[in-house]
C-alpha cells in the first residue's frame, strides 16, 4: 500500500466515468448512475470499489464485474483493480392506493396459470430454492388452499403445526408456509369465496414473514384458474409480477392466455411465461422428443407480447423430487436439470429488478 501512495494513481472523477461506461443490460443504464458503485477508494494505482447488484442472482453478474474491472484497469496509472461484488433486492414500490404492502417481504412473486396440473407448485418450489442457494432471503406462500401440494415438495409433515398453530418453517434455505401445515392428513377444507379471501389474507399479513431479517422474494404458488384465491391475491397484495407457466399443447396455452388477461385487467404486471414438461430427453439414448409439441409457448408469449422466460424439460427427477421432498435445485444443484431452473429463477429476478428499478431515478455514489 505504502508504494502506491507514492506514485499518482487516477483520479476519483476519471474512475467514476471510466466506470459509467458499463451499462446494466436489463436496466439499459450505466452502472454508476444507477448507484450501483460505493466505497469507492483509490490509493496510488490502487482502485477498489464495491459493485452492489440488484440481486444476488443476477444473470449476467460475472459479465458486469469483468467488464466493471476492465474499464477501470485500462486507465492510465491504474496497478489494481479490487471490486467486492454484493447485491441488495430493493422492495417493489406499490402503486398508490394499491393493496397494502406485505410487511417486512420486498417483491412479492405469484407463479400461476388457468390450467391444473402444469407444474406451478413444481416450478414455484424450485425458483424459491434456486433463489435462496443465490443468497436470497426467500418465502415461499402456498396460496392453494384446497389443494396444498408445497408440504409434500418440501418434505415437511401436512398437519405437523395442527396443534400449535400455523407459522412459516425453514427448509432449504426457504422460509415455506402452507395451510396444509395444520390440516391432518386427509382431511378436506371446503372454502367459500369469502373464506378463500380471508384465508390469503392471513397467510400474507398476519404470519411472521420478516422474522430474522426482510424477505428478498416472497413466492407465492398459486391454484389453477381465475378464481378466489388468485383474484384475492392480487387484491391483497402488491405483487410484483405474475409468471405464467404452461405446457405445450394449444388447450394449455389456451388457458395460460385467459390467466394473462386476469392479470392484466388486475394491473399486476406479467414477468414471463414458462414452458414447462416441453420435452423429454431420453435417459438412456439422450434423444429428444416433444410429447406434447415444443415451442408453443414461447410463440404464445411472443404473440401476447410477454417475456419467454424458458423452457423445463418432462423428467423423472422432477417428478421425484417433488414427491420425495426434495426439489430437484435442492438435490442435485449442478445437473443440467437444476441449472435450467436455476437461469429461470435469474431471469425472474431480473425482471423483479427492473420492475422495482426504473420508476427510481435517484441514484448516488456513496
Ligand atoms: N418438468 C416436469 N417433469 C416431470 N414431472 C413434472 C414436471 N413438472 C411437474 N411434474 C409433475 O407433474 C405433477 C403436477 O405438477 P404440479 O403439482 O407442480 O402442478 P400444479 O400446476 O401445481 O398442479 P395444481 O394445478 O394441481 O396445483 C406432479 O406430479 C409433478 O411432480
Ligand atoms: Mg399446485
């Protein structure tokens, strides 16, 4: 340190426009503006500053932190380049007036589509632990109330909590909450519509989200259709995007499409759509086949003008985990497999930054 002290290193203002060169590819801003770069410090030829992303699962954080350091390594007098990458989920900002925000929860997710059965619950559990193993602080609300299929996914007993009360439990990273926390197994609930709103509104308001630190994302695993629980939602909460999932064949997308329209109509604004069980690859001779077609979806989305947030192969170790309690992100992080929910859930995020992001135009170096 001493011997940089001695020599002229660059000066805080050529840093600081070297580094407003790099742009943030979703935020279509440079990063200095977007108060991204703090604790600036520079001594002789040594530059070290921290790089705070949006989130912690940003797609393209290696890029940005290489581009981040080239440009600053490039100036004339520069030895070193140290940069501390972090990140920091800023909250959704409600709209005004709209549903009052959920306390302590930053950017409320809801995974849905119209059609039962296309994997919301598989895909919702996967994103929330695919997030978590980021760094994210992550919940995961099961909003279907008369068919809680999350206990299972995660491998905690249906009515475990019957006797002292429902409150969220920690597995894998997440903080998951489920009605079916407190229903003895086999026991059925018939909700009427009122009941179905305040059932939600408990789940949202009245469990201890925040306990131990503010949620990054909340996700909530929505029940099929238009109906109580996904309308009463997005009349509780101030969500921060809705992901459509859908499989192939033309009656699912269909229904995705009629799920897109609740949500519009409902102003939640709609991060992508997802392909899921597109294609199944042969485990033993790796050939592809497309059970139920391939590519509608993103051709769907395209024509509704939605983001094609990607596609979910139909594999047995989905299925498995599911029914082992063991989220396939969860068991085998690295397979091929996890990696594609795993840039899914980077893509939501992503969208969940820009989202928040934009309306904000105050940014300062501190
Ligand atoms: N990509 C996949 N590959 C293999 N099996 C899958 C895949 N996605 C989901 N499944 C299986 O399909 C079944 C339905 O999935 P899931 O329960 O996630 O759907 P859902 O949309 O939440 O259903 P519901 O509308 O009843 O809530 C489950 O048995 C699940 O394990
Ligand atoms: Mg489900």
């Amino acid at each position: 340190m001493k011997q940089g002290e001695d020599k002229q290193g660059p000066s805080e203002e050529a840093v600081l426009a070297a580094l407003s060169t790099v742009k943030d590819p979703e935020l279509h801003r440079d990063i200095v503006s977007l108060g991204m770069i703090r604790d600036l410090r520079i001594c002789g030829g040594n530059v070290a500053f921290k790089f705070v992303l949006t989130t912690p699962a940003c797609p393209v954080r290696n890029e940005l932190q290489r581009l981040a350091e080239e440009a600053v390594r490039t100036l004339p007098g520069v030895e070193s380049v140290n940069v501390e990458m972090g990140a920091e989920v800023r909250a959704h900002s409600a709209r005004g007036g709209g549903p009052r925000p959920v306390e302590g929860v930053r950017n409320i997710i809801a995974i849905a589509s119209n059609k039962g059965g296309v994997g919301k619950s598989t895909v919702a559990a996967n994103l929330a632990v695919a997030l978590a193993k980021h760094g994210a602080r992550v919940g995961l609300l099961d909003a279907d109330l008369t068919g809680p299929n999350i206990p299972t996914m995660f491998g905690l007993g249906q009515g475990h909590q019957a006797e002292v009360g429902l409150s969220p439990v920690e597995r894998y990273g997440v903080k998951v909450a489920s009605i079916g926390f407190v229903l003895k197994p086999g026991l059925a609930v018939i909700w009427r519509g009122p009941m179905i709103g305040s059932g939600v509104r408990q789940l949202l308001h009245e469990l201890p989200w925040a306990e131990g630190g503010e949620l990054d994302y909340l996700i909530i695993d929505l029940p099929p259709g238009t109906s109580d629980a996904p309308m009463s939602m997005a009349q509780e909460a101030p969500i921060a995007g809705a992901v459509i999932v859908t499989t192939p064949q033309s009656v699912s997308l269909e229904d995705a499409t009629k799920a897109v329209t609740m949500f519009e109509k409902m102003n939640v604004p709609i991060f992508g759509v997802i392909e899921n069980m597109s294609y199944f690859l042969c485990p033993h001779c790796g050939e592809r086949t497309e059970i139920f077609g391939h590519g509608g979806a993103r051709e769907a989305a395209e024509e509704l003008g939605l983001d094609f947030l990607g596609e979910i192969p139909l594999d047995a170790q989905v299925r498995s985990g599911g029914d082992d309690g063991v989220p396939i992100v969860e068991r085998d992080p690295d397979s091929p497999l996890a990696q594609v929910f795993t840039a899914i859930a980077e893509r939501i995020a992503a969208r969940a930054s820009v989202q928040r992001f934009l309306p904000d135009r105050q940014a300062a170096v501190r």
